[in-house]
C-alpha cells in the first residue's frame, strides 16, 4: 500500500496487523489472577474494633454524617419554609389517603408522622418526601376492601330485620390488617428489593397512570355521595364504576356541590401557584385553607344532619401504645405485600434518583431500601399504613428550598401537634372535601399520558410495555397487574435479543466515525474489512440467527467456504499420505541397493556368536523395537557375509527389508515386519 493511501487512511496500518492466537496473547500478556482471601483475613476483616463498630454505625445512620457538617446559614431558612409548606400539605393528604386505604383518618396523621422522623435517621435522599401516597394507599384499600368488607360487621337492629353497619369493629380490624400488612411489607422489602431491578421507567410510570385511574374510581362515590359495595379482584374497577353509574339518581348534591367547588377553587390556584412559583415565598397552601374553611362551614351549617353529607368523624387526641401485628394475616396478604413493598419502593428510588441527579449528590439504593422497611416495620406497631414517597409534596419541598431532611422533622412537628392538640376540630370535614384533594393531586399521574407520543417516536418496544402495563392493571387490579406487567416486560427482553438490529459499518469521510452503511449515505467500507454490528449480546438462543444475519449481511456464503476448506484439507491430507508411502518405498529401494549380493534376506545377531556356514532360517527380533547394539556388553563378530568396514566404529543402522525386491529366496510373513540390525565393527 503506497504511503499517500496509508496518510489518506488512518486505520490501513493497524488493519495489517498480525492475527494473534490465544496462545500467542497468553504468551504476550499473561493472564494473572487475583489473590483470593484466605479464611484468617476474612474473620480479621470482619472483627469487632472501635473503627469496624464505627463505619457500621455511620453506614446505617447516615445523619451522623451529614448532620455535623449540617450548613446552619445557607440551609436552616429553606428547610423551615419547606417544612411548614409540606406539613401543611401532609394534613390534608393524610386524611384523604387514609380514607383510600379504608381505614379510620387519623391513621393517615401517624403514617405522616413516625415514618418521616424514621427517614430522617436513615434516609440518604435530601429532598423526597416519604408519608402516605395515593398509588399505594389505594392498593392497600383493595386488601381491606377484600378481607374486610362491610359485609362482614353489620349488626342487627333490636327488634327489626335490618342491619346497620359497626363502623368501630371493622376499623379496630383494618387496623390491625393494615399494621401487620406493613410489616410484612418492610420484610419483603429487605428480602426482595432485587426485583425492582426489572421495573423499567415506562413500566412504572404506565403502573402509576393505571392506579391513578383506579383512585378516581375510588373516589367517585363521594364525590356523588352514594354507598358502594366494595369490589375486589380482576375486573373490579369496571365493576364498581358500572354501580356507581346506576345509582346517579341517588345522588346527594349536597356533596357533589361541596366536591366541584373545591376542585374548582383549588386547581387553578395550583396552577398559579406553579406559574409563579419563583416569585412566592412558598407555595399557596390551598388544601390547608380548602380544610379548614370547609370544616368551619360544616360545622356552623350542620352539613351532615342537614344535606347529608358524609364527614371524617371521631379522630381521637393523644398517641397511641405499640400493638403487635397479628402473625394470622401473614398468609393472606404476603402476595400484596410483595406488591406494595416492590412499588413503593420504585417510586421512591425513583424520585431520589432524579432530585439525586440534579443536585449533584448520591442516593445508596441499598441504604433506601434498609430504610424504607424500616419506617415501615417499626410504623406496623404504631397503627401506620404503608409508606413511598409522594409526588406533589417531594416537589413542593424542593421547589421551597428544602436542601435535607430537616424539612421532614419540622412537617412531622407540625402533624404531632395536629394529632395532640386540633386533630379533634377537624371531625366535620366532609369526605367530599377530600376526595377533591385526591383528585386534584392526580393531575401529575393524568399528566403521563403525554409520554405516548415520546415513545411512539423514540422506542416502540417501551410504548408497548407502557400500554401493556396500563391495560393489564385497569383490568386485573394493581397487585395482579403488576405480576403480568413484570412478567411481559422480561419477556421484551428476551425477544429483543431474538430480533436484535444488525448492521454492516462504514467510515464516515474524514473521520474516526463508524456508521450504519444502509441508514448513512457518505460512508464506505475499508478495502478488506466487514464491520459487523449486532445490537444484542450472542448467547446460546441467538446464536443461529447471529450466523445468518452475518452471512446475509456480508455477502459471503460461509458455508460454502468452509465446504470447500474441508475438501481442500482432505486433499492435501491424501496427497500427504501419498507422499509419505512414496518416500517410504524410495527408502526401501535404496537400503536394499546398499547391501552386497548374495546377502541373504534375514540374519540371526543372537543365537550363536561364531560365522554361520550358511544363512540362517529366521530371525528373532520382536516387533517394532529398536535396540541399540552398544547396550550389549559382549562384543559382536564381524558377519563374514559383509564385507570389512571402512573404519574401526559402531554404528546402528536400523533397516527394514521386508519385501526387499533383490531377494527372490525370501519368504517373509505377511503379518510381521522383520527388522534388522547389521552390524559393522571389529571382531575380537
């Protein structure tokens, strides 16, 4: 190649360069191996001293680290405003989310209020929000929905056949479900947060767009005000939406009124609020001002006894003693505590990941996973429902400057005082009041329908995981659509690698850049060299297709050039063999031309010492075997059927004369191969 095409063509010196063996890089560059432990460095490692105990402390109480360095001047006005913004946020969410997950309100105000001063101990995110969530607290609402029905505590009326529902029993028994629900969460949790290694981002965001339908459905019959059967399993969502439709003409106006003017009122201040969000101090507290304008007006027009309208009830002052979960409810609820556990967790890492990034620090998946089950764990004695990270309040916290989770212990004082002191003023506010909560707060989950579009244009695969995902939780519920949403999203994975995307490359002009050749017009092939791309790693499933696509996509039929390489092998294997029995019978030929006539055809070296008178019948050699005369210790006479050496030496000439053509005597074995040894020395 001249040297203008190699200065034209950075890449055609180093694509003549010498094709190496595995042998060859071995002998180059040997392969070392690490050294492995020995079992006395491995219990050294792991002994108890002052540093060991310390590191372990620090690495499951992350707030001893940070909190010593805590920046008092750039940090403690932002997270105080952030602190009341988002504890203002936590007393309404609390009441509504409770209500969601079918359990009295005030177990919402300890779920606000335990696991946040938990997190703050061993949470490593700055800026999300942990408490009770909609996505989550509607799956838990299923499960007692399921094995709690009202059905199941309705009390007869002295004297009459009717019944009347003992709202005091079935709350003490979701309670109590509930409580061991959530530690059985936080167990799944530290045993199988594995699994939201195969939750992909569309699938995810497609599971949370599904359970934000499934929360307006929820909250349909109070947005109307009419009772409803609590449906559970496939189909259920469809079936509870079906009954609320057939009894529209039961509709208290009342609560639909009272629901429409909150949602009314409270959407577009949201709006504003986040137009204007850098010009405001903090966020308008809407939901805050929402519930306590409603409760006054509920109390002072007597709302229930008048209209009708449903209200929070009796929410009891005072904390509440550590109850043990009842261990009965582990075999009914494991399979949706697997569920929740594996969504609140996604959600959560999620989130911190995403606030992690743009705020330049590092959230440890494992740490969050540690402490997310145990705020739940230690929340199941305290009457807590499960727990994630919500969405409209980890945005409010980092959009009012909250930079730590110091934000999180002044919200979870302002919720403890609420429980202690005003948790009772609140028992007129009408449920209808915080159904618009809820549904005004789903605007983000509604807002991922967007994400259609962007998938349709930049990867089809995902947009059907996404579609998939939404269709199979609307119709199999959230715990059941979840599995097949799993199940179909590993299932993508395999058919990717069946159906990769294989390319032949090309150079761009001018550039060290290597393209598709078919998608890319200025690119062409170096002279000699196929670049072969698969976009999925070979395996034993794979691998056949891998083989045709790099034929079709070569040009070169490789079974035909390995057919006529085995022919050519044959060949020259045959000509080899054919050379060697012609060099052997060459050989042949020229030893028998080298002895003297008369000589006959077999000698005898070992049965007698003297001259023989005349040529012996047979020789005595076995078969195969090579001795060396110089091994013997007595010395050999000199043949007198051979003529006298030239020199006085011994010398081992091994010969092979079976067939020699000069002898017409010879009457030779066909079985044996009889060699001999002359010898040429002196005698004596």
């Amino acid at each position: 190649m001249e040297q203008s095409e190699l200065r034209r063509r950075p890449w055609a010196s180093q694509a003549d360069r010498k094709v190496l063996s595995e042998a060859e890089l071995e002998e180059m560059a040997p392969r070392t191996q690490a050294p492995r432990p020995s079992l006395c460095s491995r219990v050294w490692d792991v002994r108890c001293s002052c540093g060991a105990a310390k590191s372990l402390l620090f690495r499951f109480l992350p707030v001893l680290s940070w909190l010593p360095r805590y920046p008092v001047r750039d940090w403690v006005l932002g997270d105080i405003a952030s602190g009341f913004s988002v504890g203002i946020m936590h007393l309404p969410q609390g009441l509504a989310y409770a209500l969601l997950a079918g359990v009295p309100p005030v177990t919402g105000l300890y779920t606000s209020l335990y696991p946040v001063v938990l997190y703050f101990l061993f949470g490593t995110s700055r800026h999300i929000s942990v408490g009770p969530f909609a996505v989550i607290s509607v799956m838990i609402g299923s499960v007692t929905g399921s094995l709690m029905p009202n059905s199941n505590f309705m009390d007869p009326v002295n004297g009459t056949n009717e019944t009347v529902l003992n709202e005091a029993r079935r709350d003490s028994a979701r309670v109590e479900l509930v409580a061991t629900l959530t530690m059985l969460i936080a167990l799944g949790m530290l045993q199988f947060g594995f699994v939201v290694t195969y939750l992909s981002e569309p699938l995810v965001r497609g599971y949370t767009t599904a359970a934000a339908v499934h929360v307006l459905v929820s909250q349909l019959k109070y947005v109307f005000g009419v009772e409803v059967a609590e449906q559970s399993g496939p189909f259920s969502m469809f079936a509870a939406f079906i009954e609320i439709c057939t009894k529209l003409p039961q509709t208290n106006m009342g609560a639909l009124v009272t629901n429409l003017i909150a949602m009314v009122t409270s959407l577009p201040v949201k709006m504003l609020s986040a137009k204007f969000a850098s010009k405001l101090p903090m966020p308008i507290p809407i939901e805050f001002i929402m519930i306590v304008v409603s409760t006054g007006i509920s109390y002072g027009a007597s709302l229930k006894t008048k209209f009708g309208i449903a209200v929070v009830g009796n929410i009891p002052s005072g904390m509440k003693p550590p109850v043990a979960p009842n261990v009965s409810y582990f075999g009914q609820v494991a399979g949706n505590a697997f569920a929740i556990a594996v969504v609140g967790y996604a959600i959560s890492i999620s989130m911190g990941k995403i606030f992690a990034l743009k705020h330049g620090y590092k959230v440890n998946s494992n740490q969050e996973l540690f402490a997310l089950g145990i705020c739940n764990f230690v929340g199941g004695f305290f009457q807590c429902f499960s727990i994630s990270c919500s969405m409209s309040r980890t945005l409010v916290q980092e959009a009012t400057g909250g930079n730590s989770q110091v934000a999180g212990v002044i919200a979870s004082l302002l919720i403890l005082v609420t429980i202690l002191k005003i948790g009772q003023l609140f028992q007129d506010l009408p449920k209808a009041i915080l159904a618009a909560i809820v549904i005004v707060n789903l605007k983000g989950m509604f807002k991922q329908f967007t994400d259609l579009r962007m998938l349709w244009r930049s990867n089809r695969i995902d947009l059907l995981i996404w579609l998939v995902t939404f269709v199979a939780t609307l119709l199999l519920n959230l715990d059941m659509g979840l599995g097949v949403s799993v199940a179909f999203a590993l299932l993508t994975v395999i058919f990717r690698t069946q159906l990769p995307r294989y390319s032949i490359l090309g150079q761009v002009s001018n550039t060290d850049i290597y393209r598709d050749m078919v998608e890319y017009n200025k690119t062409e092939e170096i002279p000699g060299v196929k670049i072969f791309r698969s976009s999925a790693t070979v395996y034993f499933a794979n691998a056949e297709l891998y083989a045709e696509a790099l034929k079709e996509k070569s040009g070169i039929n490789v079974d035909y050039l390995i057919g006529k390489k085995k022919k050519a092998l044959k060949k020259q294997k045959q000509q080899q063999e054919k050379d060697k029995k012609e060099e052997a019978k060459k050989k042949k030929v020229h030893l028998c031309q080298m002895l003297p006539s008369g000589v006959p055809s077999s000698l005898s070296l070992f049965p007698s010492l003297q001259p023989y008178p005349h040529p012996p019948p047979s020789v005595h050699i076995s078969l195969g075997l090579l001795l060396p005369l110089s091994l013997f210790s007595l010395p050999l006479p000199r043949s007198p059927f051979l003529p006298a050496p030239t020199s006085p030496s011994l010398s081992l000439i091994p010969l092979s004369i079976t067939g020699c053509p000069y002898s017409s005597e010879s009457k030779m074995d066909p079985h044996w191969k009889w060699l001999i040894f002359p010898y040429w020395g002196t005698q004596g």
